[in-house]
C-alpha cells in the first residue's frame, strides 16, 4: 500500500527532439515514393494546415503533425537565405 505522507514522483523522459530539417527530409522521400510532387504537397499543407496534403506512406503524416507550421516555414527560409544571401554568394 502507497504512503500517502510523501510525494509520488513521476518522471517523462522526452523524446529525442525532432529537429525540421530531418522531418522535412523524411516527408520528401515519402511523397516522392508515393509519385507526389512534395513541394507542391508541402506547401499545400504549410498554407492550409490540412494534413491530408501528405501521404501517410512511412509515418510521413504523423511527422509532419509533430512541428509546428511556422518552424517549418522559419528552416525552408533560413535555409534559402543562408544558400542564396551569405557572404560570398552575392
């Protein structure tokens, strides 16, 4: 029986963080296997937030569920920026 006199502790260990540039890599491969255009079918989703832009081919959908829109939004972004704007690339 518990003793009600002292505090229970209960513990979440996160999962590992899921970091966008890996989602993104994993959705592309699954809407490309599946015979979609993925960045037509990303930008569907990002604008409409309907999930039902991306296959649920290899979990893709569940995935893509699990960042938010506008962190997605922010990588795609930074990561243009970085490619088109850096130093050097003038």
């Amino acid at each position: 029986m518990a003793d009600i006199n002292h505090t229970q502790f209960f513990q979440i260990h996160k999962d590992q963080e899921l970091k966008v540039d890996d989602v993104l890599r994993e959705v592309y491969s699954a809407l490309t296997q599946k015979g979609y255009n993925p960045v037509s079918q990303i930008v569907g989703y990002v604008m409409s937030g309907d999930p039902t832009y991306i296959t649920s081919h290899n979990g893709a959908r569940s995935l893509i569920m699990k960042v938010e829109r506008d962190e997605i939004v922010e990588e795609i972004l930074r990561d243009y920026i970085d490619r088109h704007y850096s130093e050097g690339n003038s």
